[in-house]
C-alpha cells in the first residue's frame, strides 16, 4: 500500500513545485491610475486630514448661529439644616430645596451678527480647502504615477541595454580569440558593461524610491503600473490663448479663493471689533422657588407643657415668642421676573479700541495676501502651460531624435559587420538611442504631468481627468523601449564592406598582429 502511494505523493510534490515555480515567475500584475486614484480617495492620509478639518470647520456656522437664539438653563439646589441652642433646649433641624430657570434671548447684539456672517465664511472656506486637498490629490498622484513609470522604463532600459552590451562584449571576445580585434575591442566592452551594471542597480534603487512613493499615497505596495500606450495622443491645452488661462488661473485658483474668504472675513472681523462700542439689548426672563423647612421646634415647646405659647412659668416671659418663632420657622417663596437687558460699554481700558486697530492691520494683510496668490496663480498657469506646449515640441523632436539614433544604430552595426566600423562604435550608438528613447518617454510624461497642473492652476481638475488621461495607459508591454534594429543582412562580405565603405566612410582597422 505505501509502495502504491508513493509514486502519487512524489507527483504531487512535482507538480506543487512546479506550479509554484510558474506562479513565482509570472510578472507583478500592472495597476492603472483609475484603479490607485480609487484607492487613494479612502486612503490618501492628507485627504482624510483634509476631509476631517471640513467636518470640524463645518460646525462653524451652528457654533456662531447659537448665539442668535435663546439661551435656556436651569439650576437646582437641596440642603439640610441642624441647628442646636444649647442651654438644654433641643436642637431644630430641615431641609430645603429650590431652583432657578431662566431664560435669555439676544435682541440686538450686532458683533454676533457678524459672527454669523464669519460662520458662513467658515464653511465656504473648508469647502474651498477640501475641494483643493482633492484636487492636489490628483497631482500628487499623477506625479507619483508617472515618476515610478519613469523608473520603471528607466530600469528596463538599464536592463536592455546591458544585454545588448553583454553580445557585444561576447562578440568582441570571439572576434579577439580569432585575431579579427585586437584586446581594446574587449576592454571597451568591458568598461560599458560594467557601467551598465551600475546604471542597472541605480535604476533598481530608483524605481523601489519612487513605488514607496506612490504607496504613501495609495496605502498599500505596489509594484507595476500600467505604460503609456503607443501611438497614445498627448491632448494640447484648450484654448490655446495662454492670457486666457492665466485669467482664469487669478480668479478661480483654490487658492485665491481662500484668500478672498480670509479677506471677507477680516473685514467683518473689524466690523465686529467696532461693534464693540455699540450697546447689546437682551431679553430676560426667570422662574425661581425656594423652600425651607424646620423641625423640633415644636417637640421643643411641647417638652414645656404645651409649647412657648402656652403660658408656662417656667421659662422666662421672652421665651414663648421665642418658641412662637421657631415653630413657624419653614416657609417657601417663588419669584418670576421678565424684562429687558440693556447693556452700554462705557470704557474698556482702551482694548476695544486697540483691537479696531489690530483688525485693520489684518486686513491689510489678508489684501496683500490675496494678491500675492493672484500672481502665484498666474505664475503656476503661465509655467504650466509653457510646460504643455514646449514639451509637446520637445515630444516631436525626440521623436525624430529617436529615429536618427536607430538608423545610427542600424549604419553602425552593418559597418561593424563588413569592418569599417569597431566594437565602440556600435556601443555609443546603442547609448544614444537608448538615452533618447528615455528622454522620449520621459518628456512625454512631464507634458502629462503639466496637463494636469494646469487644469489644477484654475481649478478645473476633476475626476473626469483622471478617467480620461487612464484611457491612454495600457498594461501591454510591446517592448518599443527595449527593442533594438537588427543590423541589415550582408550578401557577400567583400561586396557589403565595398558598398558600406562608400556609404558610412572608411574606418581604418589596425592590421598589425592581434594582442597586447
């Protein structure tokens, strides 16, 4: 029975092993920007701060509308009381009890009013606040996104690139052992593989920089995100007039908009200061009853046959009004009161004063705040838009840059093929292409990048942004950074090297003995 069972126990471990190997070998499942900005509304640490501060500054305006109504309270109050005389006499002892209700209603108080209308700034300015933390939300993204695809482009690149230095090394060594180069062939492609390894390791580094931060955002690793798909248009700003975004930028800017609330509010603030002066008319109302109770007065009296009042002989002839008062000692009484307040500052030692001015040098501040944000609005609109258009020349440069270096590339490697051209010739071409596919990409990026901050300028980033700059992702890798030209079949090596020579121009090959 074991003898049968093993066989089936040892496939079974083969195929776990065999299964966790193709499941370890699989690539990171790539993330859109969609999927992560989803994410990021319920994690982002900034956001939640940013939604928490408009909840609380939300309660501003019930806080100031409070003192507008009317103010109601109530107070309650017992005790007992035991009073000896001494001499004899036995002590007296109750309870008594009341409360007080009262009732206040503001009539004229003009710096609430103000208060109010500074409730309402308030709300406004937190709404303002948490639409720009979600706003900046999607620009903290967008650049996290694109900076961690950068890298992540700049690392396969790395890697590339030291493969394709890796078969020249190895060419280079085979082309020496045969006698066809000499060692320098070697050396140099030696030197770059080298280099390409450190290249490769920083690229590493980099990229794990970038993928921590883009989980600060998110709340969670990640580890692949979606490439820019090919052929993906890159949208130019609408409309073209940069003065008109520039405009828009000093009116409707998040931040000039809060500053013009902090404006607002500093002037009611002044008003409110000067209302100081003004007298306050309140009306008050109340309700207040109080009971006091006393016991043993009478036990005491009638210890005396029948009471202070009865006449005995035995006390002294003050001694039964004595008793006659402390046997009516409990009583109760209830007061109601309504009337109006008025309340005249006369002099306040000079600080309703002092605060006037206080209030007006705020808003000068606020003023010169506000247009200090106007400019930095303008600016951020002008520097983003040059941003867009510049890179989208820059885009259409680097794309014939790209192209120049692979025709280079593929010229080399034919020339290096018929003899007209050394190892490092077809290294330097490989860097060149290589250095412009990368700055190809990343110039694509910055103009992404510029798009949104630019909408953002004037306050129009919205979700919809997100939505249609992830339709111009794709997580399919069609390897255009990576690839790299073959070099163009050689019919004949005589007749290639004879035709190449006239085209690329002769590159003297030393023809002394090979070796050092």
């Amino acid at each position: 029975m074991k003898r049968q069972r093993a066989p089936a126990l040892a496939s079974a471990l083969a195929l776990a092993c065999g299964l966790a190997y193709v499941f370890h070998a699989l690539p990171a499942q790539a993330v859109g920007l969609s999927q992560l900005y989803d994410e990021a509304l319920s994690n982002d640490a900034q956001l939640q701060s940013a939604r928490a501060a408009l909840a609380a500054n939300s309660e501003e305006l019930p806080l100031a509308r409070a003192k507008l109504l009317p103010q109601l309270s109530a107070s309650l109050n017992g005790s007992r009381q035991n009073t000896d005389f001494g001499g004899g006499f036995p002590a007296s002892y109750g309870n008594s009890y009341g409360y007080v209700i009262s009732l206040t209603q503001p009539l004229i108080h003009v710096d609430s009013w103000y208060g109010y209308a500074q409730g309402k700034l308030a709300v406004a300015s937190a709404q303002a606040s948490f639409a720009q933390a979600r706003q900046d939300l999607i620009v903290r993204l967008g650049q996290a996104y694109f900076d961690a695809l950068a890298a992540q482009d700049s690392l396969a690149i790395s890697r590339s690139q030291k493969a394709s230095i890796a078969q020249q090394l190895e060419s280079a060594k085979r082309s020496f052992e045969v006698g066809n180069t000499t060692i320098t062939d070697t050396n140099e492609a030696q030197a770059k593989y080298d280099q390409a390894i450190s290249q490769e390791i920083a690229a590493q580094n980099d990229l794990a920089v970038k993928l921590a931060g883009l989980q600060q955002i998110v709340g969670h690793p990640v580890e692949h995100v979606d490439g820019l798909a090919a052929g993906a248009p890159l949208p130019p700003p609408v409309p073209a007039d940069i003065n008109q975004w520039v405009d828009a930028a000093s009116d409707a800017n998040y931040q000039v908009v809060l500053k013009q609330i902090a404006l607002d509010n500093a002037q009611r603030e002044t008003s409110k200061a000067k209302a100081g002066h003004l007298p306050t008319v309140d009306l008050v109302a109340s309700r207040s009853h109080s009971s006091l109770g006393a016991a043993g007065a009478g036990n005491f009296g009638g210890n005396f046959g029948g009471g202070f009042g009865s006449g005995a002989n035995t006390l002294s002839s003050g001694t039964p009004a004595l008793a006659a008062e402390l046997g009516n000692f409990g009583s109760s009484y209830t007061n109601s009161t309504i009337g109006v307040q008025v309340t005249i500052p006369l002099f306040a030692g000079g600080a309703t004063q002092s605060r006037v001015r206080q209030t007006l040098a705020l808003e000068d501040q606020a003023a010169a705040d506000l247009d200090t944000a106007r400019r930095n609005a303008a600016l951020s609109a002008r520097q983003a838009f040059l941003g867009v258009v510049s890179g989208l020349a820059q885009v259409r440069a680097l794309q014939t840059a790209e192209q120049s270096a692979r025709t280079s590339l593929e010229s080399n490697l034919l020339g290096y093929q018929v003899g007209v051209r050394i190892n490092i010739d077809v290294l330097n071409a490989q860097d060149q292409l290589f250095s412009a596919r990368r700055d190809l990409a990343k110039a694509r990026y910055d103009t992404l990048i510029n798009s949104l901050k630019l909408k953002a300028a004037t306050a129009n980033l919205t979700d919809q942004d997100v939505l249609q700059l992830s339709t111009l992702l794709s997580p399919v890798d069609d390897g255009a950074l990576t690839a790299l030209p073959q070099a163009p079949t050689v019919p004949h090596p005589g007749v290639a090297a004879k035709g190449a020579a006239g085209k690329l121009g002769r590159r003297s090959v030393p023809n002394t003995p090979t070796g050092r």
